[in-house]
C-alpha cells in the first residue's frame, strides 16, 4: 500500500487498522471500522477508501455518511494480493488447502494485545496448547479437543507464498519454504499483481470491480460473483 501510494496522482491519507479485527466477533470489527468512517466523514474528502474484502462480514452493514465509500468486490485479501478475484477463483479450485503468505502476513501476524480478549480463538480456547488442554480438561478430553477445536491447519496441505514484487530480499519466502518444510505441506512461490490495489488508489473504480457506496447508503453481502452490494437507507 504505502509503495503504490507514493505513484497514486491523489493526495491520500491513511489509516491502517489493526490485522487483528479479523479475529474478533463480527459486530465488533464492524462498529470499529464504522468509528473510522464516521471520522473520516468529518473531513473534506473525494471518497473514503476500504483495502479489505469481505473478510469476517467485517463491512456488512457498513454505511457511508456524507462521503463515498469505495472497496473491492473481493472475499478477502489474496484477491488484492493475486489482482482478480477471478485469478483466486481459479487458483482455489486448482489448489484446495492452502494457507496463502506474503511478506506483510509474515512481519506482522501477531494480534495485537488489545484485541487478544475479543478474539474468538481466545473466546472459545482454540488458542490453547495441547499441554494445557491436557492441564484443565485430562489428556482423553484434551486430545479430542485439539482435534476438533484448536488443530485449526488440519484442512491444510500447502503453503503458497505469494511474491509482490516490493520485499527487500528473499528473507520471507525462505521462512515460508522452512513453514512448509516443518509441517510436511507442499511449498509454491506465485507472483503477486498490484493492479487491483493501484486502481483502487487512483480513483480506476469500475463497476465489475468494485463497489461505490454513495452517501446514506449501506454495505450488504451478495452471494454471487459480485460478493458486495449495496442496501439503501
């Protein structure tokens, strides 16, 4: 983000949130980012712009006040890391069970201790380990319950680090390759493209890619190909 904002013709000021919103109760994530937007609404904007998908139904119910909100009709990140949603698309299908790394990802994919007590693993002790599972619960109930509730990569096979041109070196895709290696999944480097994200910072909003929220308007979840539309006020 701050790479292309540097070749974006717009002045824009930004706010990055916390990664870990992600991992908090939907309605909490939705009434944190709706504080951003009411915020930003109080100043003399063109539009306010969202870099999420639809992660975590975080933006269903999300409504502009007097500024446009503009987002990406994508269901989460990769499709702003891959550059279509139709390229995701494509990739899922042909590779079920891959748990996606980029250099961001890897930098900082600690939750923020603020959020920690709000987050569902901590909620509902999917973040436990196994020693005190085994501690609180005995180890016949500890192992059924790392199995059906803390081994959350149970469904994955593969690691595929994804390559956006702007990483310092190759530091982060060998901690992917060495992620890869030490659980036994398979390892696949793709390049990244950051046209979705370009567009989206120089004002390229067409309507097959995203979503114009005019002012009064609301953020609603749309289960076909266009993944977001709107619900008017």
């Amino acid at each position: 983000m701050e790479f292309l904002l540097e070749q974006s013709p717009h002045e824009i000021e930004v706010e990055f949130l916390q990664k870990g919103l992600h991992d908090i109760p939907t309605e909490e994530m939705l009434k944190r980012i709706q504080a951003q937007v009411d915020a930003a609404s109080e100043h003399d904007y063109d539009a306010i712009l969202l870099g999420y998908g639809l992660c975590n139904n975080g933006l269903v119910g999300l409504k502009a006040r007097d500024i446009q909100l503009v987002l990406p009709r994508a269901h989460d990140c990769i499709t702003l890391f891959l550059g279509s949603r139709q390229r995701y698309r494509e990739y899922f299908d042909a590779n079920p069970g891959t748990y996606f790394k980029t250099t961001g990802w890897i930098e900082r994919d600690e939750v923020a201790d603020e959020l920690k007590p709000l987050s569902i693993p901590n909620q509902t002790g999917m973040d436990m380990t196994y020693e005190e599972l085994v501690e609180q619960y005995g180890e016949d109930n500890a192992e059924f319950l790392w199995e059906e509730l803390c081994n959350t990569e149970r469904n994955y096979s593969q690691i595929t680090f994804v390559e956006m041109g702007v990483e310092p070196d190759d530091r982060f895709e060998k901690i992917a390759q060495e992620e890869a290696a030490s659980k036994n999944w398979n390892y696949e480097k793709v390049a990244g493209n950051l046209t979705l994200i370009q567009r989206l910072l120089n004002g390229n909003w067409n309507e097959e890619d995203f979503l114009t929220v005019p002012p009064n308007a609301t953020i609603s979840a749309d289960h076909s190909e266009q993944i977001v539309k709107l619900r008017q006020a």
